[in-house]
C-alpha cells in the first residue's frame, strides 16, 4: 500500500474532505450562537443527528444495491449544492435560524446517505490482508484532516462569516467529486443485493444478521464502542478537572493526549499487524475499559497517563476491528451492517451521556468512570470467548 498512488489519492482527498466538515461543524456552531439562545443553539447542532438516524438504515440498502462510487459521488454533489444554496442564501437575505437548521437537517441526511457506501469502498480498494494497514492509514488521515479543519474553522467562520465556511466547505467536497470521477477505480467489486422494496431489504438484513453469529457479535460491539468512553471523555475528564481545580488549560492538554494517542496508535497499524487482529483489538478494548476506570482516581499525571492509553487503544482497537468487519461481513449485506453499526452511536449515546451524567451527580465521577470502565472491559470479554470470533485472521 505504500506505493499504491489510487489509495494515497484517495486518503489524501478524503482527509481534505474531513478538514472540510471539521470547518463547516465549527462555523455551524459558532454562527448557532451568535444569533439563537442557548437552547436554539444546541438544536440547530443536534439536528442533523434525528434525520440521520431515521435515513441510515436506507443508506445501507442503498450502499448494498449501487456502486459505492456513484453513491459517494451523488451525495457529495448534493453536498455541494447544499453549501453553495447556504452560501448564497446568507449574503443575499442574512444568517437565520432556520437556515441553520435546514442546512444542518440536509447535511445529516448527506451524512446518512454517504457514510453505509463510503464505510464498504476500503474492501473495494485493498486485499483484506491491507485492510489494517489502510483502516489505520485512513483514520489517522482523518484525525489529522479533522483537528487542522477544526483549527482553521474558527478563523474562517470569523473572517469571512458562515457563507465563507460554505464556499470552503464547497470547495473541498468538489475536490472530491473530481477525484470519485476521474480517478477512484475500485478494483474487488462486491456483489450487488437483489432489488427488492426498502422495507423488505431492510427485515432482510436483520434476518442476516440473526442468522450470523460472527456477523451479530462484530455489529454489536462496533455499535456501542463508543458508549463507555465518550461519556467518559465528554464529562468524565471535565468533571476530574473542575473538581481537583486544574482549569480549562489542563482540560484542553488532557483531550489532546486522547487525540494524539488515537493519531499514535491507528498509525502504528499502518506498520505492525497482529496474527490475530479480532483478539488483539478486543483486548485492546479490555485495556481502555480499565483505563477509563483510571480517569475518575489518582493524581494529574494518573489522569493524564489513563487518557494517553484511552488514546492510542482507540486508534488501534477501532482500526483492527474496523477491518475485520469490512473483511469477513458478507459483501451483499455491508452497507447495511455498516448502518447498523452508526445507529447504534447515534441512538443510545444520548442515553449514555445523561446515563454518566446523573451517576456522576449521584455518586461522584469516581464512581461513573469504575462503573462505564468495568462494564466495559466486562462485555469485551465476551466476544473473546467464541471461538468463531477468536480464529479470524485477515492473513
């Protein structure tokens, strides 16, 4: 993969299209308070995550039936028509609330469209035994893409305004249709599901996933990856430091640790490979589960240690398993297991945030971080016990 200038490309256009979402999130937000309360600020960020969840489960059919390419580039053609309409909406008639939802609504629906396809095209890029190496290469890519997006965000949105954003944003998913166009060719194609109405499709994939132990385990686990750590790292480390008093300044150090780690750990992947990816990233992820214990006890640098090993067991973990799902689901039913792995973040992570919140409230964020970290290092277990699951190898 190191020489293989089609996957380079791509990951190359795909961090500058993160950069690109990384600008408009924090423009979106920014503008979001500026002219709404509070309140209404936090609608309008939060309203592209109802439609997504309700267009995901089509976006997998749709990623299962059509080529991922066309897909891909469809949506990002949309996208650009989206960011151009705001753009030119703000500098004739002026930023509204209304506007702010009805661009981040349509953004959402993109995002639920794009995400099933984009989540199948490494399969249709590299051998399965290059999948570690490209998911770790394409995460790092899009850390990096994201916290430099992100940086340039807020000097943009204050310079040139939310219609600036837009034009930049526009500009690098219009880099990217050019790319989807002319260049990207993917080289294992999968197999086409048969066409059928969308509900059925969808009972279908249920059904493939009731029928697939190996399938259900990794759609599962990869659904609610995120539902110990996030509240942790949200609340968690916000909670540890205005309690010991170590100010804003340490907050922000200890989430780049976090960030750094994750950057760190998929880029090692890019390099080093286990013989046995699926066990190496679960135990990976039984390690994070007791470091996020570390987060509610012990000093700063106890703290900050337990956030570096949260970081790098993040970037590792997710980009093992990442390519075990893309590797051994069966093609014809990717798109929607890919699907059901994003609904699972996007509809139980409300529920894990208050859930951390109020436990922390109650009973001290001591007592949270042992309890999200023990449940989950417990529940990584579990897939470490089947057999079926314990003999995957991508070699």
């Amino acid at each position: 993969m190191g020489r293989d200038r089609l996957v380079q490309g791509w990951l190359l256009v795909k961090g500058l299209s993160d950069a690109g979402d990384a600008l408009w999130t924090v423009a979106l937000a920014w503008t979001a308070v500026q002219v709404a309360s509070p309140a209404l600020a936090g609608l309008v960020v939060a309203a592209g995550t109802v439609p997504r969840a309700v267009v995901l489960l089509l976006g997998g059919v749709v990623a299962d039936r059509r080529e991922a390419r066309w897909v891909m580039l469809g949506v990002n053609v949309l996208r650009v028509a989206v960011l151009i309409a705001t753009c030119v909406w703000v500098l004739s008639v002026g930023t509204s609330v209304p506007l702010l939802l009805a661009a981040a609504i349509a953004f959402g629906v993109c995002d639920a469209l794009y995400e099933p396809s984009a989540a199948t095209i490494g399969r249709q890029l590299v051998r399965p035994d290059q999948l570690p190496a490209y998911t770790g290469a394409s995460q790092t890519v899009t850390r990096i893409g994201s916290m430099t997006g992100a940086a340039l965000g807020g000097v943009v949105v204050a310079v040139w305004g939310l219609g600036g954003s837009a034009l930049a944003n526009a500009i690098t998913f219009a880099v990217v249709v050019g790319y989807l166009a002319l260049a990207l060719r993917p080289r294992y194609p999968l197999p086409r599901a048969e066409a059928e109405p969308v509900l059925r499709a969808v009972g279908r994939g249920f059904a493939h996933l009731r029928d697939q132990p190996t399938t259900r385990t990794l759609v599962l686990t990869l659904s609610g990856l995120n539902l110990a750590v996030s509240p942790a790292l949200a609340l968690g480390i916000a909670l540890r430091a205005r309690d010991a008093g170590w100010g804003a300044g340490t907050l922000g150090a200890l989430q780049a640790l976090v960030g750094l780690g994750a950057a760190a750990g998929a880029l090692a992947l890019v390099r080093w490979r286990p013989a046995r990816e699926a066990v190496a990233g679960f135990w990976l992820l039984v390690l994070q589960g007791l470091a996020i214990v570390g987060i509610g006890v012990g000093s700063l640098v106890a703290t900050a240690v337990a956030c570096a090993v949260i970081g790098v067991t993040a970037g590792a973990a997710s980009s093992l398993l990442g390519a075990v799902f893309v590797a051994t689901v069966d093609g014809e039913y990717l798109g929607r297991m890919a699907s059901l792995t994003r609904l699972g973040d996007d509809v139980l992570m409300p529920v894990a945030m208050v859930a951390f919140g109020a436990l922390a409230g109650a009973a001290g964020v001591g007592a949270a971080c042992a309890v999200f970290g023990l449940a989950m290092a417990g529940l990584m277990v579990v897939p470490l016990s089947r057999p079926a699951v314990r003999r995957i190898s991508l070699a």
